[in-house]
C-alpha cells in the first residue's frame, strides 16, 4: 500500500488523542426526573460535594459527588460500570472512551458535574439486550484484541468515529475534505489513532472496524 | 471424534470483552471499596529524614496513613528463593531508599479523590547519597555473574575467537545498544483487597497467581489457607506482572487493619518506577566468515543493568549459543549493579534484544560479503546444538526462511541501499530470524463432568490475553467429545489446580499438557461406563528427560519493508510478515494475534520506544504513555503471521510451543535492516530514529 506524504506525531513529537468534545451545551439547571436510579453506593457527603443528575445509557442517576469526580470514575466507582477502564488518566490513551451525545470522548478528562444534560452512552450501553452491537460482533470475529483492556474504548471510539464519517467530518488523512470521507483503511488508522492497543492488535482492529462499517458511510 | 484443537475458534471470553463484562482487579465493585494512594520516593538513594503527613491525616474522608514510621509489620525480604515472585515483598519496611520511585506512604480514604490528594500532600525530606546510575561507567560495580536469570551459564567458549576474527576473510565487530524500556501494559497495577472475618482475597492483576499466594501470605505472615488471590482477568503482563508490587501488599494490608474493601491503583506514571522495566543494555557483536560466508567465529558479550535492590541478569545472549554454527565462539553477559528500579522479564527477555544485536550483525556481514543475508543463514544451518552437542527437538528456520521469502517477494529486493526510490520515500526491504527457547514446567488440572454432556475446567493458570481460556476449551472439548460451548473455563483462582501462570510462554503448553492429561484419564473411566455426572479427573504436566536430550527452540523468520522519507529520515513500516514454527497451534486464530501482536512489539523496540534515564537524577523520564512511544493505529499497515504444520512429540504431549514471545525475537532487526537497504542509514542504537538517520541521508 502506498503511503501518503504526511508528518506523524512522531516526527512532530506531539500525541495523537482521541477527537476532543466541541460545543459543550451549556450548563443549566436541570429539573429533577422522576425516575432517578440510586447510585451502587452514595458517596460520603464532603461538605463541598455537588449534587448532580447523569443520563446513561438511557437510565437518569441521581449523584452527589466530590467536585473533582471525572466521568470516568463517577461511571466506574459510583455507578458501578466498570466496563469503561482507566488507563492513565491523562487522556493519553483511549481505554476510557465513551459516546457523550453520539460523540467520542475520553472520560478521564471531562468531570461528571460538567455532563449534565448529555446523553451519556458506555461499552454496557451499546448492546440491545442481549443481541451485541454490530461493532461487538465484528471484534469478536476479528480477534480483535487480546488482554481486552483497550477494547472497551476501542469500541466506543470506532462507533463514534462511525458517525463522524457519516457526518463528513474530514480528517488528517482525508484528501478532499469537501467531499464525504469512506472508511477507508488509511482513514481508520488515522481516526483510532488515540486509542491505544499495547497486545498490539491494531490489524485485526481495523479488519473489525471495517467489516462493521462497510456500508455506513456509502 | 472431530478436530477442535487448533481451529480458530472465537475467544470464548470474547462477548464478556466487548461488552465490558469482564472484570479486571480494578473493576471488583461488589462490596464498594475504599480507595488507597500511594506516595512515592522523589529520591534514588539515600534515606528518609522525615516525614509530615499530619496535612494528609487532616483531609477530608481520609482513613489511614501508613509510612515506614507507622505500617504494619511484615515479613522481611529475602535477596534469594528457588521461586523470585513468591518473595515477601514488605512495603513500607524501612527509611532507607534504594530507586527513585519506591513506594514511601500509603493513603487510604473514601473516595479516590480524597486520597490522591491527601498523598500529595505527604511531606517527605531526604538524606541524599550518591547512587550510581550509569551503565557503562559503573565501575567497581560492573560483575561478571556466574548465572543468568534462569540459571543458565552467563557464559560460554569455544575455540579461539580471537584467532579467527584475524584470519577471517571478512569480519564484523560492533557494539549495539538497546534503551531502557516498560511494559506499559494498558491496564496499570491494580488490586482490590477483601478482608472478612479472618481470610483475604486480592483481587490483583497478576500473571503467576500461585507465586502471589505465597508471596502475599508470607508478608503478611497470614496462613496460606486464609489467603485467595483472584485474576479472572488480567489487563496484559508482558512479563510485568510476574511479580506482585505494593498496589497489592498495600491493598491486604490495608483491608485487613481497616476491616473493609481497599483497592490500590498505581497511577500511569508510578508503573515506570514502582514495577519491573527492561534494563538498558551495550552488546558487542564479534563475527569472522570465509569468503564462501561460512562463519569461522560468533562472539556476542553483553552489559546490561542490574538493580542493588534485587538481582536479575536478563539471558542476552543465550540464544546466541544455539541460532547458527561455526566453530569458535564466545558469550558472555556482564551487569552493571545500579541504583534503579528493578529490571525484570519483559516479553522474551533475552532474545527480544540479543537478537536486534546479533540480526543486525549478521546482516552487516552479509553487505561485507556481498551475499544474499537468507543465503548467510542457509549456510550456517547447524546441524545439531553447536555447543551442547545434542539434537534440536525440531527446527525450521530454513523452512521459515524460504517460504516467507517466496510469499514477501524477496526476490524484487535490490541489495543497494537508496536504490529503490519511489517518490518522496527511499524504500527497503529486511530480513531476519527468530529463535525463542521452548520451556515446560510442572503443571496440574482439574476436569469434571458437571453433566452428561457438559464439563468445567479449573486451573490457577491465568489468560492474559494469550487465549488460555479459548484453548482449554479446546483441549477438553476434543478429548472429552463435547461441544466447545459445553466446557466451562475457571482460571485465575489460587484455590484451583497449582500452575506456573502465565510467562515465559510456557503456559499453553504446561497447562495444556496437564489439562489433556485430566481428559484423557476422564474419558477413559467415562468409556468404561463410570459417571458422568460429577467425576473429576486430576491430571499433570511436568519437563521429562527430552528437555536434557534435545535443544527445543521456536523460530521464525521476519521480513519487513519500511520506507524512510528521503527529506526528513522518518521511518514508516509499510507492510511486514512473519512465518514460524512453534509445534503445533492449539487455535489459529488467537496464536496469529500473539504472533502478530509480539512482531509490533519488535517494530516498537526498532522505531519507538525508549526510557530515557535522567543520569543526575536516578529517575526515568518518559513516564506517561504521551512520551513513552508505542505504536498506535496510525503506525502499523499490514502485518501478516503465518506458521508451519509441525509437533513437537519432545517438547509435550500437545506437541505445541509457546507463540507469546516468539513474535517479537528478531522483528525489530528485520526492521533495523530494511531501514539500511533503504537508505544506507546503519543504526546500531535502538530505537531508530531521525536524529540517527539523517546524517546518512546528507
Ligand atoms: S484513561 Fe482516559 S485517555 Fe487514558
Ligand atoms: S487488547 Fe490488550 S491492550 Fe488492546
């Protein structure tokens, strides 16, 4: 395969992170639902906690958290999905990728309080029942991962990278930006590129990624 | 009875991985843990003076602070033990300092937040002596060890060397360095610890659960009965988490005083310091060949780092010995004993950086020849063990060689470097060999049959996303004759069957071997008409004399083409295959991941990674995975695995050998040479990067 002339991260010594969150609705008051799920375990009440309501996966939490909580822990420690992992904590590596209104995003590096109002989407949420979403499936017959420590936020970053491409958001690689970006290989790696795989499953990945997509954006 | 062992099958423990149902250390929520944070030394060498964390106990939430003034006592350290991981491991036992990094206050509160703030606010000052950092002026401290790590001679000899470097035709003598590395597996050190009434379960991410038993009982000085370690699931080890660290001592300890859940995390940046890494290393490279590329002498000496805190002197160039003929020879492995973290087994210790080394050396001997490097190789083919005189169990290196030479194309390759330019990029293509000891240990499982049609496996074995759990399923269903989904696989438990874990790839084969023992005694008493339901059969694996009688090594042969930009001398890998042979494949499907998977570790150890070492500190550098370069998506296009059909009857009943390490032995030389068939650039100081191209490029 040829390869384009580009300069990587590497040479620019810079670290590719998965796509950042733009255009953050504002925070507002939000009324209290009715339905609210109680937390696995309330958090103990410092007196700077805040309270707060998550939507995920379609389900309301009501929360009252330490200000400093990340979605990423408030997902893992006080709603118990733990599905979601930690691998830095530093939005350096991707495990910790969840859909946030159909977008990508690392949890790590968003607070819980800032995540009012969205709707919140994780690796438990992607499946209906117990029928796996078609980007489960496809990395289930791809092999594609090993330890399957990264493989959560593979997931929800390749299904968000889905709807960019449906959307035309072009990329790095993308040669024509005015016209509609494919899932394309070259498109795939650059686009994953934030989310790390150390059992270096990368190929069989995109081979997932690609089955699954096939179709989506044409 | 129909085939599965070898099938690609899915991971059985595939639905739980992408659905985020399966749990890691760090995951186990059932009983809501409080949260443990550890401090840690910002010294390399020395002792502590004092500490204040009268800031710490103020804070909100917090429950406990230990440091060495207040923690719990343990059992002491002991510097030897037939079995390294199953060592007390005391934390928090002394004032005094022996690497940047280590562990030096524990914080446990309520909340993760509380606690990482409250250990932050720890204030530790130091009495500051002066540690030795620097490998290659160490001085006094520089020894010539008796053994290497597994007990093997660190050195050996044959003939004269030196004679026949000077009266060889050609010769080649080169010095090579190889970069402090980590494994920086994805999922950092973890451990969720439950105390309840007078028993503990870690839950900890661990590759060896029986060495983590014995090893948490003992510095806890707990009855081993009243002691369970759990690891269902294991984030990558990579040889990482052979060992258990203070996350996991720290965590018992803790649940234990405070009589509840503790879960104790090391962050992304404590792993570099507070767990094992790949020391550094400084080779030299000594080979003498008639002008008909017959080689006359092989010599490879090695220098690498050891640790004053603990010893490990990681096999370099034991390989070597046995990977080509030639009748004078030489090795020998050297440490420097420095004041660092403390170097440990990282994916194929050993051959994974002898082989950048000694690969690249023989393909420098190809270009002085003028020969063809596939042909060098042919042409050294020993004919039994070169120095301990026994026949190899198998080995087809020849096969490999040639067969991924037809199916890569070698052909089209122009021996000229820079010859073949196409556009913007000088393009190259590389060649070399893979060879990885094959080891068996003793091993013993369980099978029962908890229907007539249904059995469940149990083991201590753990499956680190090698597969285990897929090829168990296998083992039991062929042998039993039951589906594949009839086979339940429990692993990771240190109240099943005793196993050596998961390192060294021995563990497919050990526990394989054991587990088709159990099924076969089972299927036996089931065809005599016993059961079914609930009889259980115990079965074992153990080394026989063929591990004395025979030289068992894996091999393979990698072929990589990269192209290096002609303007800024950035490589890029641009397609890669590899062909080995391993024995037999226990399941296609997972065994080409670990192949594939251990080749991108070698383009790794080639292009990318690195620990730089600050000399005036004692303390490495890139200690977030935005410094530490891996490869990501971006990185790698199209690496292929292939492996040849073989059994090997002397390495196991399966006939199988391990595949996790195989991959990367020699990769990154492949690499290392296709970078000079592209551009003339001879890099000798891993990882390869623009910095050392471009002077050739000029
Ligand atoms: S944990 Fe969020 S990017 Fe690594
Ligand atoms: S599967 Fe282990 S890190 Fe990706």
């Amino acid at each position: 395969m040829p390869q384009k002339h580009l300069l990587t991260r590497r040479l620019l010594g810079t670290t590719a992170v998965a796509t950042a969150m733009t255009g953050v609705a504002a925070r507002a008051q939000i009324p209290q639902p009715k339905d609210v799920q109680t937390a696995i375990a309330p958090a103990p009440s410092f007196p700077g906690n805040l309270d707060m309501n998550l939507d995920v996966n379609g389900r309301q939490h009501r929360l009252s958290l330490d200000p400093r909580t990340t979605l990423l822990d408030a997902l893992r420690d006080h709603l118990g999905l733990t599905g979601t992992k930690k691998g830095c904590d530093h939005g350096q590596c991707g495990a910790c990728t969840v859909l946030i209104n159909g977008v990508r995003m690392n949890s790590c590096l968003s607070l819980a309080a800032s995540r009012e109002g969205d709707k919140i989407v994780t690796i438990e949420g992607l499946a209906d029942g117990e029928k796996l979403h078609p980007m489960q499936t496809s990395f289930v017959h791809a092999d594609a991962f090993q330890c399957g420590f990264c493989t959560p936020g593979q997931i929800c970053s390749a299904v968000g990278m889905a709807n960019e491409l449906k959307r035309g958001v072009p990329s790095a690689v993308t040669i024509d930006v005015a016209a509609a970006p494919t899932a394309s290989v070259d498109e795939v790696r650059e686009r994953m590129s934030g989310n790390i795989c150390r059992c270096s499953a990368y190929p069989n990945i995109v081979a997932a990624i690609l089955a699954a997509t096939e179709g989506v954006t044409k | 009875m129909a085939t599965v062992i070898g099938m690609p099958i899915d991971r059985i423990d595939g639905p739980a991985k992408v659905t985020g149902k399966a749990i890691y250390a760090a995951d186990v929520g059932a009983d809501k843990p409080v949260f443990g944070a550890i401090a840690t030394a910002t010294i390399a060498y020395g002792s502590i003076k004092s500490i204040d964390a009268s800031e710490a106990r103020r804070q909100p939430g917090v429950l406990l602070v230990w440091t060495h003034e207040n923690a719990p006592a343990q059992a002491p350290w002991v510097p030897k033990a037939e079995d390294p991981f199953a060592r007390p491991k005391p934390q928090l036992d002394s004032k005094k300092i022996q690497y940047y990094g280590q562990p030096v206050a524990l914080v446990v509160a309520t909340t993760f937040e509380a606690a990482r703030e409250a250990a932050a606010l720890i204030d530790v000052t130091y009495e500051k002596g002066e540690g030795v950092f620097d490998l290659e002026n160490a001085g006094k401290d520089t020894k010539t060890p008796k053994q290497d790590n597994v007990g093997k001679p660190a050195a050996s000899k044959v003939g004269d060397v030196d004679m026949a470097m000077r009266t060889g035709f050609v010769s080649v003598d080169e010095t090579y360095k190889t970069p402090y590395q980590n494994h920086n597996q994805m999922e950092p050190h973890a451990s969720t610890a439950i105390w309840d009434g007078d028993k503990l379960t870690v839950h900890c991410a661990v590759q060896l659960v029986e060495s983590a038993h014995a090893c948490i009982a003992t510095t806890l000085k707990l009855p081993p009965e009243k002691v369970e370690i759990v690891a269902e699931f294991i984030g990558g080890g990579f040889g990482g988490k052979l060992p258990v660290y203070g996350d996991a001592i720290l965590a018992g300890l803790a649940a234990r005083e405070l009589k509840r859940p503790v879960r104790v995390v090391l962050t992304r940046q404590q792993m570099a310091h507070v767990t094992t890494h790949r020391g550094a290393s400084v080779q030299r490279v000594r080979l003498a060949a008639q002008r008909d590329g017959t080689l006359t002498a092989i010599a490879h000496e090695s220098l690498a780092q050891t640790a004053r805190a603990d010893d490990f002197v990681e096999p370099i160039v034991a390989s070597t010995r046995s990977l080509y003929a030639a009748p004078n020879r030489f090795t020998q492995q050297r440490t420097a004993v420095l004041d660092l973290p403390i170097p440990g087994s990282m994916r194929a210790p050993g051959e994974a950086i002898g082989l950048l080394a000694l690969e690249q050396a023989i393909d420098e001997l190809a270009v002085k020849l003028d020969m063809d490097p596939i042909a060098l190789r042919l042409k050294n083919e020993p004919k039994d063990d070169p120095e301990k005189h026994i026949p190899f169990s198998t080995r087809n290196l020849v096969a490999c060689l040639q067969q991924g030479a037809d199916r890569f194309g070698w052909n089209k390759r122009n021996p000229k470097p820079g010859a073949n330019r196409q556009g913007q990029w000088l393009v190259g293509m590389g060649v070399a060999a893979a060879i990885r000891g094959n080891f068996l240990r003793k091993a013993e499982a369980k099978v029962t049959m908890t229907s007539a049609k249904t059995a469940t496996v149990e083991m201590d074995m753990t499956d680190i996303g090698t597969g285990s759990y897929t090829i168990f399923a296998q083992i039991a269903a062929e042998t039993l004759d039951i589906p594949v989904e009839a086979v339940t696989v429990k692993l990771g438990h240190s109240s099943y069957p005793d196993t050596p874990g998961s390192g060294g790839s021995f563990g497919a084969s050990s526990c394989g071997a054991a587990l088709l023992d159990a099924c076969q005694k089972l299927k036996a008493r089931l065809d005599k008409g016993e059961g079914p339901q609930g009889l259980t059969a115990m079965g074992k694996a153990a080394p026989g004399d063929d591990y004395k009688k025979y030289a068992q090594f894996a091999y393979g042969a990698h072929f990589a083409e990269v192209g290096v930009d002609a303007d800024t001398g950035e490589v890029r890998l641009r397609r890669m295959l590899g062909v080995f042979d391993a024995g037999r494949i226990l399941n296609a499907k997972t065994a080409r991941s670990q192949l594939i998977g251990g080749m991108i570790w070698g383009v790794s150890s080639a292009l990318y990674e690195e620990q730089p070492l600050d000399l005036r500190f004692g303390s490495f550098m890139s200690v977030d995975l935005a410094n530490y370069h891996v490869p990501v998506h971006a990185d790698i296009p199209s690496v292929e695995a292939a492996t040849l059909k073989e059994f090997d009857r002397h390495a196991n009943a399966l006939g199988s050998k391990g595949v996790g390490e195989l991959g990367i032995c020699g990769a990154g030389a492949a690499v290392a040479n296709a970078v000079y068939n592209a551009c003339g650039a001879r890099v000798r100081e891993y990882p390869i990067t623009v910095d050392k191209i471009l002077p050739a490029l000029s």
